[in-house]
C-alpha cells in the first residue's frame, strides 16, 4: 500500500463510471466466497476493494504485478495488446451495497494492494475454500461443462464397481449438497417410517 497522495482518485460521478484497466492500476477480480476469506486474511494490509452487487471482490494492483497468475475463482482484469478491459468504478462515497461499493474505501492509506501479499491470501483463500488442487480438465457435475479450474466436491460410491470422484467449476461448488454420512446411516436404519 501507498501512504503517500494518491495517485488516481475515482471519477466525480454520480453512478458507475467504466475506466480503463492498465492505465492507473489492474484489478483482481476474485469470486465471492474466495474474496471474504481473503479479505480476512488481508486484514489492514489490504489496499482499496471493489465488490458488485454479485459479491465478486476487486482488488487495485500495481501495473502488470499480477499478470501471470493462475488461481481457481480469480482473473487477473489487465491492459492486452489485442484486447481493452474496463472495469466498473463506484463513485467514492458508494461504501454500502448490494449495489456496486467501495468494500474497502479508497485513502490515502488505501490504494494499490501489495501484489505479492494478495497473491498469498489468495493462494491461502482458494485452498481453504475449494479444497486441493486437481491438474487437468473435468466435468461438471451441475453444469456439465469442462473446466478447467475443478474442485472436488464429493465422492461416488459404487459397491463393488468402485466409485468416483466428483468435481465442479468454481461456480457451481458452493451449489453441492454434502451429506453427513452419520445422519444417511441413521435414516437408513429407522426406515422409510421414521419420515411420517
């Protein structure tokens, strides 16, 4: 973070204003269950956060600082040479949501996060809340779509046939039922009676 004035302050506006990634700053755009945990870890070494009515979090960072990342629920919003990114930018004293808002309102001690100290909480955020890492393309299990950030949400049981894993995209992961296996086997052995 800065401490000095800051360099960039948003637009006088009375709504969003779209701006142009790569010229003051990139975004991090992170998704919702990610970002709050990330934003935990942070703490008061946060820089300045936008989140939108949806609950995606979007971190300013220094130009190009965070260009090759590769994290689960994250996209690095920066200048390319074949390609503009705008970003929607609240005016600065939209602090309250659901609408669009300064999460994290922008001062003088808050502007541009430090890229690497992101990139950890983030790291830390993604394993917390997605579960390990898996390599390589899956299906699934809601959209029935390849992706290629999956997580594995739960576990098929098949007998003697085995079972298999089961994965989602970033999206849909939250959306997975998980049972507690204790509770399965307790209404197994009261039976279909124990419901009426």
């Amino acid at each position: 973070m800065t401490t000095n004035t800051l360099p960039w302050t948003p637009p006088a506006a009375t709504d969003v204003e779209p701006l142009r990634v790569g010229e003051s700053w990139d975004a991090v755009r992170v998704s919702p269950p990610v970002g709050e945990r990330a934003l935990a870890l942070l703490g008061d070494d946060t820089g300045a956060v936008i989140q939108d009515a949806h609950g995606t979090f979007y971190w300013l960072v220094a130009i190009g600082s965070a260009a090759s990342w590769h994290l689960r629920g994250t996209r690095v919003l920066c200048e390319l040479v074949d390609e503009v990114t705008y970003l929607g930018v609240p005016p600065a004293d939209w602090h309250d949501g659901p609408r669009i808002h300064w999460r994290v309102p922008l001062g003088p001690d808050r502007y541009l996060t430090n890229a690497r100290l992101l990139w950890e909480a983030l790291a830390a955020a993604d394993h917390a809340e997605l579960g390990p890492r898996v390599e390589g393309r899956q299906l699934c299990f809601r959209c029935q779509l390849p992706t290629d950030e999956p997580v594995i949400v739960g576990q098929e049981h098949g007998g003697s046939l085995g079972g298999g894993i089961i994965y989602a995209c970033p999206t849909h992961a939250p959306d997975y039922q998980r049972h507690d296996p204790l509770v399965l086997l307790d209404a197994l052995r009261c039976g279909p009676e124990a419901g009426a």
